[in-house]
C-alpha cells in the first residue's frame, strides 16, 4: 500500500540488493563494502520487515544512512568519504560494465 508523508517528514530509505538485467547473481548492497554503511551494527540496524515475498525469498532490505525529508530541497550533502583501492575500483568498473543497478525502497 502507499504511503502518504506529511511536508518535512523523514522518509526511510532502504536498500536491498545490487542486481544486473544481464547477470542473474545479485550482490548484497554491503559486498565488499563497497558503499557507504550505516555506522550502526547490524545488531542494532532498522531492517525493513519486508513483504511476503521478500521473505519467501530471503531478501533482506536494511536502512541506509541517507536522510531525506519530503518536499525539502537537499544538494550536495556528503554521506561518507572513501578512499578506493586498485582492486575496488575494478570491481566497481566491473559492476558498472555489466549493468549493475542498486534496487532501492522508501
């Protein structure tokens, strides 16, 4: 069912996956770590409860770090830094290339 949000409140932002339309192996968003992670332990994470099927399927969509609110304009508000190694920006080039997509939920 939708959801309706009121003007300036926190909207949830969940990620599940990272999933390719030319690969079938997807990849969990925290591969490698890859990307920037929430600072809470897993233990203590908001996972999304998720639907039947995520659960049939074993899916598990976590809360991101990000903060968003409705209808407020945001740009340009660093999240993390990160410095890659060789090895990791092949892999990202990799994901890349073969058409990786992040499948993100609100």
């Amino acid at each position: 069912t939708p959801n309706e949000y009121e003007k300036d409140a926190k909207i949830d932002l969940y990620v599940e996956k990272i999933n390719s339309h030319s690969y079938q192996m997807p990849y969990p968003y925290s591969y490698k770590n890859l990307f920037c992670q929430s600072s809470k332990s897993s233990a203590d994470r908001e996972d999304y409860e998720g639907n039947l099927g995520q659960k049939l399927t074993a899916d598990k969509p976590q809360k991101t770090p990000y903060e968003i609110f409705m209808l407020y304009p945001q740009r340009d508000k660093y999240l993390c830094t990160k410095k890659y190694s060789k090895k990791e920006i092949s892999e990202l080039q990799w994901l890349i290339k073969n058409k990786y997509g992040i499948f993100w939920m609100v």
